[in-house]
C-alpha cells in the first residue's frame, strides 16, 4: 500500500502559531460531484467531472467524492474515469507526496457496494462510503425499520465493503435529529465492523453551531473505539448556517471535513470549502488544525464550477463572490490606498483573485484580457486560440459593458467546443 496512511498520524508542530503547539492535519473530503451535483438543475458531463475532478486534484483536496456509482451508468462511468485518469496524479500535492484519495457513496447494501467499488478500485487510493438514515423520522416513514435492524444493516454493509477495501467511511444520515445514544450504539458496531471514518450528516441543515459541536464531542467521549476512527463533519446550509457548524465540529474533534466548491448542494446547499479553508487559515489560534490547500487555485476552481454547473455564485458571497474584495464607499476605498489591512483580513491574490481593480470592457486591450485569462487557468491558448477567444470577447464586450469572469470561461469553453 504504497500511499495509505493513518490519519491519525498527521500531526505536525505548527510553526505559524504559539499557542497551539501541536496541530492535526485536517482532511478536505470534496462531495461537489456528488453531493454538489445534487443541486436543483445541475448535471454534468463524464467529461466536465473529470475536468473539476483535475482542478480538485491540484487545488490539493485530500479526498473527493466523485460521484454515486450505482445511481447510473453515467455516474459510474463518471468516477470510474476520475478514478483511472486523475486518482494516479500527484499534481498539486508535492508537497505531501500522494495523489488524491477517490471515493464513491453507495447505500447500505451489498449491491451498491459492489457497483462502488468497481468504479473506485482502479485509484491508487481509494474508499467506499456507504450510509443508513438513524433519525426515527427516517427509520418510521422512509425506511419502515427498527432501530435494531438499522445496527445489522449498517454492520453488514461496512463488514461487507472491509471485505473489499480498506478505507471504509460510514455516514448515519440525519444525525442532526437522531437519538444521541442509538448513534453511539450503531457507530460503535460500525467501527467493530471495520469503519475507518465516521461521517455525522446534519442531512437537513437543522442545527445550530452550538448543538453541532456538542454532538460530535458527545460522539467522540462515548462511542466505543472512538479513538481508532476519523470523525467527519457534514453540514447542510439550510439555516445558513454550514460553514459555523463545520467549525465547531473542529472544534469539538472532528478532523475531515465534507465540503463543496462555491457550497452547491441540495436544497440551500453544503457547506463551501473556501470559507472553512481560509476561515482556519485566518484563526490558527482557534482551530488546531492545519489544510494543505493550494489556496491561490480556489478562485479559478471556483469559476469552473460555477461554469460548468450553470450556478452563478452570488456576488456578496465570502471569498470568491464578485464582490468580496472590491471596496465601494468612499471611507472604505481610501483606508485601503493607505493600507489593505483597513479593510481586508484576506489577501486576494492568496485566493488567486489578482486585479480585482481592473474591469474588462470594450477599452480593454491584449493584455489586460490574457492576464485574466492566465488568473484563471488559460494561459497556456496557443497564438491562434488567443487570437480567437479575443476577438469573441470584443465582440461580446460590444453588446456588455462589464464582461465578469465568468463570460470569459463561457466563450472560451464555447470555444474548445466547436475544436
Ligand atoms: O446529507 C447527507 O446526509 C448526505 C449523506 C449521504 C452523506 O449527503
Ligand atoms: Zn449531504
């Protein structure tokens, strides 16, 4: 097993902070192909999802979930492709030496297991994430079980996919309103069963920050062989309320967190990468943690999702919306000409936002446009392809008076169409 690792091994002495001298790593486990791609209008090509599972890999997620093999023969391509085509690759993660772990869901039955595990066993690391609702809402009127028999299912999946794989990653869906003990009970033979991860769902976006954190303590101080697992975050934003709640997870014990690009999802969404990663990036001091995202490629993975899924991302959103570095009133515009730090807490260009003060028109030139272009991903266009991408943005330019970033990614993905 050239690349497997324990998790609970990845410590280091953190050489940023003081006061907290020891620091877990905290593993980024990426669902926008899976859980994302659930958003209300998405769906995207085999090719697209390579294409962002390739930007995921370089931005340095640890481990995404690239999809849910069993629910079609287009998603079971979709990750078996990511898995043979970018699970080998080391980009972006020189730093730790190891490619991108790929993991596919699949419910808590043999069936799905199996589809799973086909599709994810050709990655070099690879993990099979099965889950069971454990609300009674959910064993009353949707799976019309036992709580019981929920503990045999969820055992007999997770001994049945050990059986095939080593990484095994259990999610008792709905934790947010289940009965804390019965999610002790089950976890606990999960873990007998063979779990290396155990994911906690707040599935409906239903708890506050407070309520969040608090579970996962009481999960970890009273599940039985709680210490030989990584506890995991995810957090739906229905209240608003995902990215606080991921935090406090942290903060309470958990060390991998789900997450999506821009917070696509179900319903109001997941909880966004960019927010947790430059939010423990901002406060070492409050999170004993550390991540080893490639920061300065979040805003350019960002575009492409919300390129590619037909989400636009709204403009006051945090860290990567239009909005988030440009400085409108008077009192604001002048504090910055005297220094950034009056009104920034983060660098734009450590989210690969670099000039954020030049707008893109009809007045703009040559090289104004390609070195937008090279900000987001496209500085390699050959003299022929730049000439073209050019000239379609002059000509939309003319029908626009401010042509965003994400018109740019349009014409130029227009453009790699029709070859
Ligand atoms: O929100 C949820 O409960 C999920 C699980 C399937 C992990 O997405
Ligand atoms: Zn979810």
């Amino acid at each position: 097993l050239p690349y497997s690792f324990s998790p609970l091994c990845h410590k280091r002495n953190s050489s940023t902070t003081t006061s907290s001298p020891v620091q877990d790593k905290l593993i980024i486990f990426d669902t926008t192909l899976r859980d994302g791609e659930q958003s209300p209008g998405v769906t995207l090509t085999v090719d697209e999802k390579v294409e962002i599972a390739r930007h995921l890999s370089n931005l340095g997620v640890d481990i995404v979930e690239a999809g849910f093999p069993i629910a079609s023969q287009g998603d079971f391509e979709a990750v078996a492709r990511i898995a043979k085509e970018i699970g080998p690759l080391m980009t972006g993660r020189e730093k730790i030496g190891k490619p991108m772990r790929i993991a596919g869901l699949s419910r808590a039955t043999e069936k799905d297991i199996k589809r799973c595990y086909e599709a994810v066993s050709q990655a070099p690391l690879h993990r099979i994430h099965t889950f069971l609702a454990t609300s009674d809402i959910h064993l009353k009127y949707k799976l019309q079980i036992s709580r019981e028999e929920c503990i045999k299912r969820a055992a007999k999946a997770v001994a049945y996919a050990k059986s095939l794989c080593e990484d095994v990653e259990f999610s008792t869906e709905d934790s947010g309103r289940s009965d804390r003990d019965f999610l002790c009970l089950i976890l606990g033979e999960v873990i007998k069963a063979g779990a290396t991860t155990l994911n906690i769902p707040d599935t409906v976006g239903y708890t506050t920050p407070e309520e969040y954190g608090a579970l996962i303590k009481y999960l970890v101080e009273n599940t039985p062989g709680s210490d030989k697992v990584i506890w995991s975050t995810h957090c739906h934003n229905d209240l608003g309320l995902a990215t606080a709640n991921t935090l406090s997870g942290i903060t309470n014990g958990a060390r991998q967190v789900e997450v999506t690009i821009n917070g696509i999802g179900e319903r109001a969404g997941n909880t966004s990468l960019e927010e947790v990663v430059m939010a423990i990036q901002t406060h070492p001091k409050f999170y004993p943690v550390y991540h080893t995202i490639n920061t300065p490629l979040i805003y350019r993975t960002s575009t492409l999702v919300s390129s590619l899924s037909g989400m636009p991302v709204q403009p006051n959103k945090a860290i990567v919306g239009t909005n988030a570095f440009l400085h409108e009133s008077g009192i604001h515009q002048d504090g910055v000409l005297k220094h950034k730090q009056t009104y920034e807490i983060i660098r734009p260009e450590d989210v690969g936002i670099f000039n954020v003060n030049i707008v893109l028109g009809k007045l703009s030139g040559r090289n104004a446009f390609r070195s937008r272009l090279v900000d987001l991903g496209y500085g390699n266009l050959n003299d022929n392809e730049f000439q073209q991408a050019f000239e379609s943005f002059k000509t939309l330019a003319d029908s626009k008076k401010r042509i965003t970033d994400h018109d740019i990614l349009a014409l130029i993905s227009d453009q790699v169409s029709k070859g």
